[in-house]
C-alpha cells in the first residue's frame, strides 16, 4: 500500500464519510466500529517482553515478522488509520457454566461452537472497505480477521472499543468481552476516536484467582504454556501430566477468564446464524465425540475452528475430559476402544485415563 499523492479531502466530507461508515458497519452486522492511528502504544513493549520470558510456548510465529506485528506501518506501508471493528458471538440460548458442570460433556469455546469466524468477518470487511472505495475512491484498504501479525485488542483499545483487561481480554463495559476482532488498514485520514483509556477491573481478581490451571503469572501477564486454550489448541505434543486433571471437560479452549468477569452480564448475544452451534457441541457427552472417526471429525468440523487442532489433537484433549468424567460405563468403553490407537500420543493420553479410573 502506498499513500496516494493528490488525494485530500475537506474535514467536513470526512467526518461525513465516518458517520456513513458506522451506519454501513452496523448494516453489515458488526456490533461497533472505532478508527485510531497506525500505534499499539506500550502494547510493543509488552508484547517484547512477554515474548522475552516464554510465555508464548511453541507459539514462536509470536514473534516472527520483526516489528510487523506491532507497527502497522511496516506491516502494509502507507497506513494512515486503522479501522477497529468488533462482533458479537455468544450463541442465544447458552449456558456455558451449565456446560463445565457436567463432567461427561465436552466443554468447547463458545467462538468455535459455530462456523469458523474468519472468513465471515473478512468478506464483511471487504464489503465495508468496498463501499467506502466508492464513496471516496483514491484510497487504498487491507481487511485483517486474525489472519496477520497484528495487535487486534491493542488497536480496537486505542480505536475506543474498550480496555484490555486483567484476563488480557478486550471488555466493553456495555458488551463484556464475547466478540470477535477485525481491522481496515487504510491510507485516508479520517476522524479518530478517543482511545479507552479508563480500566474498569479496579481491584477485581477473578479472572485471575479462577483459572484453573493458574496460566495467570499476574494482571495483563498470561503464561500461554499453562493456559488451556494453548494446550488444547496451539499446542501438538502431549498435554503435561500435572495439568490434566485441571483441565476438566474443556477440550477446545476455555472460557473461564471471560465467565468469571462481572461485565459478562452485559454480553449480547450474536445476531449471526453462523456463529449458531453446530453438530450439537455445546451439549455432545465426551465419549461420543471420542468415537467419531477421522472421516467424521473432518465432516463435523468442515468450515470450523476446530479443524485447527486436528484429529489427533481432538483425541487426545477429548481422552484427558474422559479422564477427568466419572467412571460410567460409556466412559470407560470409549476410552478402551481407543486403547491401542496407532498414534503414541492418543495412546498415552488414553492409558493415563484408563489408569484414573483404576483400569491398567
């Protein structure tokens, strides 16, 4: 992307050009929309850090791209505003704390329950960006959903979306903190908003003090090598045997740090079909989602983010819920007929289960 040369445009056709775009936005369902400069602020240097200490785990494409991930203006030269943009996903109805309490369900993050959110919000975006082209052509975009090194949460905090958390999580005091993240990198200078600068945690702990694992080293510092989103998720090896008993029924992510925090009870539910669960996985016991075949995941999980820990990955999180279930029969009939799996590390998963509920 490169600036254009003869391009200006008066103040007052660009703050009318930003109304249009929130209306346009909002039209396209996302929940809110902030514009800010191309600057993570301190969100570099604690990025740096947290890199520096390992927190990140086997996640090394953290810290990759150089000073890509939190410096817009390396990532698409010519960057003048970053349009911030957020959406809702909470599935309507949903009992998610009703989901951990049942040890023989699979617990799933609430964002992956439906269709992956990627390509939904990315072609919403280049619509939005479509519509201001024709509006003002001369200008140049670059639509981003998770899919670049960028800082999301640092941007949509200085877009004025909300603040950054104690969880790390982006809370917006009239929408809590169920929502996906996207941005427009654009070179036309419009209006920006007041970055959220107020932290509304005050000296809440809860997210801190409920993980279950303790992945929290303390406010805003999360070490992603204990996290149950990382182990289940980013993670390919085999799960550490201190952890597993903490990780419950949760097999795809967790939710914990979002459920505890009091601003929860302003969360919207989405308006999106597709972010509506799928294959029954908010209610699916553990031990019939360990029986699927490979053939079954990969149909059930097509245009899910569930793809991304793959067959083996899905088993062996699904043996430590398992593990964790009381010992009924179904239980135990499941875990045996994946006794002798050719994968080693589905093998030992499901042989440290087999052993918690007293069979060697």
């Amino acid at each position: 992307m490169t600036a254009p040369s003869n391009t200006t445009l008066p103040d007052q056709r660009l703050e009318k050009l930003t109304a249009e775009i929130r209306t346009w936005a909002r039209e396209l369902g996302f929940s809110d929309i902030g514009i800010t400069l191309p600057d993570t602020g301190v969100h570099a240097r604690r990025l740096q850090d947290w890199l520096s200490k390992g927190y990140h785990g086997d996640m090394e494409y953290m810290g990759h791209h150089g000073d890509k991930r939190y410096t817009p203006t390396s990532l698409v030269p010519g960057t003048a505003r970053v349009i911030s943009v957020r959406m809702d996903y909470l599935p309507a109805p949903d009992s998610p704390k009703q989901a951990l309490t049942n040890r023989e369900t699979a617990y799933v993050t609430r964002y992956a329950l439906g269709r992956d959110y990627h390509k939904l919000i990315r072609k919403r975006l280049a619509t939005l960006a479509s519509r201001i082209d024709e509006a003002v052509s001369g200008f140049d975009y670059r639509a981003f959903v998770d899919s670049a090194p960028v800082l999301e949460r640092a941007l949509a905090q200085r877009a004025g979306l909300g603040w950054i958390g104690k969880n790390n999580m982006l809370i917006h005091p009239k929408a809590g903190s169920f929502f996906f993240l996207g941005e427009i990198f654009t070179s036309a200078p419009l209006p920006i908003d007041t970055p959220f600068d107020t932290d509304h945690c005050g000296s809440c702990s809860a997210c801190l003090d409920l993980c279950p694992t303790d992945a929290f080293v303390g406010p805003h510092l999360l070490d992603a090598r204990r996290c149950i989103s990382y182990l289940t998720i980013e993670s390919k090896g085999t799960i550490p045997e201190e952890l597993r008993p903490l990780m419950g029924n949760r097999v795809f992510g967790c939710d914990d740090c979002q459920l505890v925090c009091p601003w929860q009870k302003f969360s919207k539910p989405t308006r999106e079909t597709d972010f509506q669960p799928r294959h029954r996985l908010e209610n699916s016991s553990l031990a019939e989602l360990f029986l699927w075949t490979e053939e079954q995941f990969l149909k059930r999980t097509e245009g899910s983010a569930i793809r991304r820990t793959g067959y083996e990955g899905w088993l062996r999180n699904l043996a430590v819920g398992l593990g964790n279930a009381p010992s009924t029969i179904p239980v135990i009939e499941a875990l045996k007929k994946r006794a002798d799996h050719p994968s080693e590390m589905v093998r030992e998963h499901v042989l440290w289960a087999l052993k918690r509920h007293g069979i060697n």
